[in-house]
C-alpha cells in the first residue's frame, strides 16, 4: 500500500474558499443586503405608523384649537367685555375731547 | 484487483431503492419548487389580491371650511368638526337590534327625540341609510358608540359657528348643513373657502395602524381663510347704535355702512332687522337680506352735495355766488319746489347747511343735465361697486332722454333716482379722497387699490368745507356733531314712493366723513319709515352717525383737535374758497 501525503483537509477548504473569494464576498453581502431590506422596512413601517399618529394627534390638537377659539371668542366679545369695564369695574370711555394725546418723539 | 475482492465482501446496495427514494426526494422538491415558482412568478396575482383585501383601505382626511376673521383677526366664522347619526335598518333587522331597548332608550333621550319615533322609523324602513340626527357634538357622538347599537353608525361632517351672531349675519351669510354657502360672503367665497378631503390608499397592519402610504386616489385642496376688511369692533358699536335707533324710532329697517376713504374697504357693514346665523331652523328672508346693498331707495337731500360738485366742476357757478331762494317756493313747468322757510340770498355753503331745494334746484338748472347725470354715474350710480356679493342693487336713474324742467330740479334733491345705502357711502368717501372713487371691498387689502379720479381735487375739498357747516349750529344735523372731530355730513329726509305718489312713510338718512381736515371714514346711516314724531335725518340718523364716527375715529386711534384748533382750521379752510 502505498502512502500518499497526508492531506490537510481544512487547508483544503480554506484554500477552497480563498479560491472563490468573490463569489463568498456576494453570498455574504447578498445575506447582510437581505436582512437590511427587511430592517429597512420595518423601520419604514414604524415610522409611517408614527407619522400617521402624529396626523391624527394633529387633526384632534386642530379640533380642541376650533373649540377653544369659540371659547375665547365668546368670552372675549366687545359687549361682555364693555359691560364689565363699566358695570363691574366703573371704567368710561373718554369723549375724543377729552383724550390727551401723547407724542412719542 | 484487491479491490474488487473488498467490493464482494461488502455487501451490495439494493440498487432500485435508491432509485426510488432520490426519485421520490426530487420529485418532493421539483414540486415544492414547482409550487413556489408558480405562486410567485406565473401567478402571483391571485394572492397578492388576497392580500390586499386584507389590508389595503381607502383613507380621507376631513377638512373644515376655512375661517373668515376680521381685519384684525378676530373670528366671524370657524367650523367645528361633528357628527351625523345615521342608521342602517337592515343591519338593526338583521342582528336583532331592537333587543335591548333600554340602549335605544337612551340613545332617544340624548338625541332629543321621541323614541317611539326613532323605533317605528328604523323598524318600518328597509333601507340602507336613514339619518337620525345631524351634527352632535363629539361628547354625544362618543356616548352613542359606547351604546353598541347594531346598525346606529356615525359619520363626520361640520359645523359652522358664527361667533359675533346677528352682529355681522347679513354680511357673512349663512351655509346649508352640507357646508356650502348659500347667502353673503360665505356664497360669494365658496369655492376659496371650501377645501376637499384627500382620499389615499394606506395599508393597515392588523392592529389598525397605517404601514404603508400607497398612491393618493384623489388629489385633496386645503381649504383658504379669508380677511375681511370688516373691524369688529366697529362693526358691533354700529350694529348696537342702530339696533337702539330702530327701536327708539319704530323703523321698519336701517343699515349702517363705514367705508375707509382711502382705501375703498368696508369697515362696517350693519342691518335691522337681523337674526342669529347661529340657529338656521328659524330664517325668515327679510331679516337675512343684506339691505345695505340690496335695497335700493330715492335718497333725498344726501345727492345735494354732488348737484354742487357736478357744478363747480362745469363753472356754471361760482364759489363765491349767491344764490336767491326768496319767497321760499318756486314754480317749475307748473310744479312746486318749496323749502321749509323762505331762506332770502344764500351762498353755496348755506344752501346745502340749509338744504334748500330751491337754491339747489337753481343750481341744477343752471347745467345741462347730461352734466348732472354724468357727475352721478361717474360717482358709481347704476354700476357695482366691486364688492361682488349677491343680490348688490346698483341704483338707477329713470331711462329716456327727455327731461321736463321739474324733473331735472327733482333730480337734484334726490327724487327721481335710486341708490343703496352703499353708494351713497361710496360717493361720500369720493369726496373725502379728494375726488377719487375707489372700487368697495369686504376683502382686507394688502395696498390701496387704484382709484379713478371723478371729481377734481378743489372741488371736493371745497364741496367738504361747505358740508362742515351741516354739524354747526344752525345746521340741519346739529345731533351729528363731534367733539374733537370736524364732520363734513348731509342729512336726508326722502318720502317713500308709493303706487301713485308719494306715501307718508320716509326714509330718514344721514352721510358723512371725518374729520374734515384729513378723512378717514365716510359712514351712511339710513332709517327705513321712522314711525315716532321724529322722521327726520337730523333727529333719526344723525345722532346714529356721531356715535358710531366718534366711536370708530377713537377706535381707529385717530387723533382729536382741540376746539380751538377746530375753529382755526374751519378759518383757514373759509379763506381758501
């Protein structure tokens, strides 16, 4: 029997892989590229999702916004607030010539 | 050779098995393969469907009717989003809605209506869509989706709310419960106010939450806020002063309107009888009319001060002439002209401080009247302003060409033609710019816009000077004097035409601008047939003038004279003519 040299099987398929580096490169960089798509888009989703809170959180602050401006307008109308001025607080308005016009120079 | 004996000791495989199982394992695969090939690429469309079913949605965003504030930002308008109640009688019939009729019950109680109504109603139709209430509040739309009632569904829609009421409701219109304008601003400013809903494709994940924005289905349009040129403030001291003279005088109607001289913007816009925009379930048509520009009426002795302007522009008189008017009565073409007394010579001034007939039915005779009928045209007579809402009246003067003596002295104190209380306004504003008219608007403008100069600049300041005298003391409108701002103001006292002649209601009505030196506002008061004792112009709407021009002049931080000023000024200006 004759003995062949022993052969160095990790060797092998080191040099193997050395062999076809560009072809494990891709098969790499294809695997990582797949995983980011799906990351990506979940992200995307995530965020598409904040996004449309975000709207909804912006329609409802629009609405509180209109309510509270009729408030304010009711509250803030000239004839509550003159009758206050005079009843409440016994203020008047003064006749043009009573005014005293002031000149900033 | 050692080989083969090793081969033959071993023992031998049994070929066909292999055969079969790989056969078997390829098969299993070519299939799987098979399978996913023909899901993915030949027909992949089938699932894809399947799959959009389940997720994609149609979503559209509401958007409220843009707000209409005044010119300082104050809000007439604002919608307020609230919901429909509408009901689905099949699917009540179909899931047993009337089960428990405790909800209905309740559901009744917060609608405000009758349940035995709401029952029958549901329960007698077969159709798909009945409305049970419209625009609740979103408190009692979230009361009735906590009710879980099969078949009771909410949709959203708007309100419109009007927060200064009956104050500004003519000017500002109305919409109809599917937010369109159908009256005032409101309808001539539908289409930039009124936005659409964008309608989008979204996918939704299973717990409701949009993942993706697919492709707009339609293109949405983001509603526009408008700025009046309407002040408030104005507008509300206006409406009250008016509101009380109606009452006081038992008019039928008034209007009010402020016009900013120099820019041709309506400050003030006002009518009475007016309603509350606020409840639209109770309109009656004469109140919601906006008469301030719609009505148009023969205005009276207001026109004087244009007879004298159309005048001193053709130099068929002079400024200094006197004019005789004794024994207070004249005959023209066998018609009678008279004035209140006999006035004796009277100069331009005295006539219209006066408002003799007589004196200024000399003047109008004195021109041809193409001249006079020019003059008025020219002044926006038998035009639209440019204020551009419905219904605007744009006055008129009778056709034909032929005009009798009488008619043509009749035209000079206002008979025989008719205008809106917003004409009128906009000729006295013309006289306050020095001659030059300026096309009205209710829209807040960024600059002045260009003017036509009608009338020469001396003219009108000598036409002014000459109205100061009317506010004076032995005036017709002695009530529409200010303190602090010289007025240059015309009262008018017209008698309603009636099928015939002439009837005994009039229309009372005082025009005005201050203060004289530098104009700031023309303001018109008219009062539809005062009842009381007093009808006329100077007792009616005079007193209305001052109070709302010395109110808005303050408002307006327009500075005051001082009495002695006042009289220096009136010196200077009686020199200058």
């Amino acid at each position: 029997m004759t003995t062949k040299p022993q052969l160095n099987l990790t060797r092998i398929v080191l040099q193997d892989i050395w062999h076809h580096i560009w072809v494990v490169i891709l098969a790499v960089v294809l695997v990582v590229n797949a995983a980011a798509v799906v990351f990506a888009s979940h992200k995307s989703r995530q965020l598409t999702s904040q996004w449309d809170q975000l709207l909804q959180q912006r329609d409802k602050l629009d609405i509180e916004w209109r309510n509270l401006l009729l408030e304010e307008q009711s509250l803030s109308e000239h004839s509550r607030i003159t009758q206050i001025a005079t009843k409440d607080l016994g203020m008047s308005r003064p006749l043009p010539n009573e005014e005293v016009v002031v000149r900033v120079p | 050779m050692s080989r083969q004996a090793k081969r033959k000791q071993k023992p031998e495989p049994i070929q066909w098995r292999l055969v079969v199982v790989v056969t078997f394992v390829c098969l299993l695969f070519t299939s799987l393969v098979g399978r996913a090939a023909y899901i993915q690429i030949i027909e992949p469309e089938k699932l894809r469907h399947e799959s959009d079913m389940r997720t994609l949605r149609t979503t559209s965003r509401a958007v409220q009717r843009g707000l209409i504030t005044d010119r300082n930002g104050e809000m007439l308008a604002v919608s307020v989003p609230v919901r429909a109640v509408y009901a689905d009688p099949k699917t009540v019939h179909d899931r047993q809605g009337f089960e428990d009729m405790r909800r209905w019950r309740a559901l009744a109680d917060v609608l405000h209506l009758p349940m035995e109504d709401l029952v029958t109603r549901v329960k007698s139709s077969n159709k798909r869509f009945i409305y049970l209430k419209r625009q609740v509040t979103p408190a009692v739309a979230e009361y009735i989706k906590q009710l879980k009632l099969p078949g009771i569904r909410l949709k959203p829609e708007s309100r419109r709310y009007y927060p200064s009421g009956e104050i500004a409701s003519q000017l500002i219109g109305i919409t109809n419960i599917d937010d369109k304008g159908i009256e005032g601003i409101e309808h001539t400013y539908n289409g930039w106010l009124t936005g659409k809903a964008s309608k989008q494709k979204v996918r939704k994940s299973r717990d409701g939450k949009v993942v993706e924005r697919l492709d707009v289905v339609e293109e949405g349009e983001s509603p526009n806020d408008l700025v009046l040129s309407i002040d408030h403030r104005i507008q509300q001291l206006a409406y009250r002063e008016l509101k009380k003279a109606t009452e006081i005088h038992q008019a039928t109607s008034g209007s009010v309107v402020v016009l900013d001289v120099n820019t041709g913007e309506v400050l003030a816009m006002v009518n009475t009888p007016s309603y509350n925009p606020n409840s639209p379930d109770k309109l009656q048509a004469y109140k919601m009319r906006n008469r301030a520009l719609t009505d148009a009426f023969e205005p009276g002795s207001v026109m004087k001060p244009f007879v004298m302007a159309a005048a001193l522009e053709a130099k068929t008189i002079k400024p200094d002439q006197l004019i005789k008017t004794s024994p207070g009565w004249m005959r023209i073409g066998g018609r009678q002209v008279r004035d209140s007394s006999n006035y004796g010579d009277l100069s331009l001034e005295r006539i219209l401080v006066k408002s003799s007939n007589i004196g200024i039915s000399k003047i109008a005779l004195s021109m041809p009247v193409e001249q006079l009928l020019g003059t008025y045209a020219s002044l926006g007579l038998g035009s639209f302003s440019g204020i551009d809402l419905v219904g605007e009246s744009t006055g008129k003067v009778r056709d034909g060409h032929r005009w009798s003596d009488f008619e043509r002295a009749t035209l000079s104190f206002g008979y025989g033609l008719t205008v809106s209380t917003l004409q009128i306004a906009r000729m006295y504003a013309t006289l306050g710019s020095e001659g030059v008219l300026y096309p009205t608007s209710v829209v807040k403008l960024k600059q002045a816009p260009e003017g036509v100069q009608v009338i020469s600049p001396e003219v009108a300041r000598q036409v002014m000077n000459m109205l100061e005298g009317v506010t004076q003391k032995q005036g017709t409108a002695a009530k529409a004097y200010i303190a602090g701002y010289p007025v240059a103001g015309k009262t008018g006292t017209s008698r309603k035409a009636v099928a015939g002649g002439y009837g005994e209601d009039y229309i009372a009505s005082f025009a005005g601008v201050a203060p004289t030196h530098n104009p700031r506002l023309a303001i018109v008061v008219t009062v539809n047939e005062p009842k009381g004792d007093h009808y006329y112009g100077g007792d009616v709407a005079a007193p209305v003038f001052a109070k709302v021009m010395s109110g808005a002049l303050q408002m307006l931080n327009v500075e005051p004279i001082s009495q002695r000023e006042q009289v220096r000024l009136a010196g200077v200006a009686r020199r200058s003519k």
